[in-house]
C-alpha cells in the first residue's frame, strides 16, 4: 500500500504512514497525529480540505461516502476521500492541508 505525506499550511510534515483503503485519508491522519479538522465529516464543507501535491491518480475522492460541494481539480476532501484499492506498493501520496 502506498504511503501517505501530510503537510500543514507551511508545508512541514504533519505525519506519513501507510495507507489502508478501508477508511478516509482524514481519518488515517488524523490516527497518525496529523490532526486535520473535521466540521461535517461527510464531504459537505471545505473544512478538512487538502490539495494533492502528488498521487491524485491513486486517490478515490468519494472513497467513503459522496462529495456534495465542489472542490479544484487538485483538492480532495481528506473526510470522504480514501486510497485507491490495488494501489501500487512503492506509490507516494502527497497532501498538503490548509486547515493544519
Ligand atoms: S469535514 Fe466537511 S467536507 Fe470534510
């Protein structure tokens, strides 16, 4: 499973761990001591917003559960957004959070 970079807003490293693709990207996160902010937690704010510096293509953006507002083409909503399953092993997601 791919391993996963959290940033804040300044760009340091909040947390990195390996992906599962069982539960939202924020929620791993937020496990793995990066504590990015939930407000809805089912993809209805921008509150847990990130932007995908790297690996947008092993990103499934409604992985848990809907999106129901929109967001740019390099933003995911890290509360319903979730790995792909069948990513590769060696792949490297990038988030950078601008609420963290
Ligand atoms: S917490 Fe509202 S969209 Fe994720």
């Amino acid at each position: 499973m791919a391993t996963i970079t959290i940033k804040d807003n300044s760009g340091n490293t909040s947390a990195q761990f390996t992906a599962n693709s069982d539960e939202s990207i924020g929620t791993q996160a937020q496990d793995a001591g990066a504590p990015i902010p939930f407000s809805c937690g089912v993809g209805a704010c921008r509150t847990c917003v990130g932007k995908v510096g790297k690996g947008m293509e092993y990103i499934d953006q409604e992985a848990v559960g809907p999106k129901h507002i929109q967001t740019e083409d390099d933003e995911i909503l890290t509360c319903i957004a979730g790995c792909k399953k069948d990513i590769p092993a060696d792949a490297a997601i990038e988030i950078e959070c601008e609420n963290l």
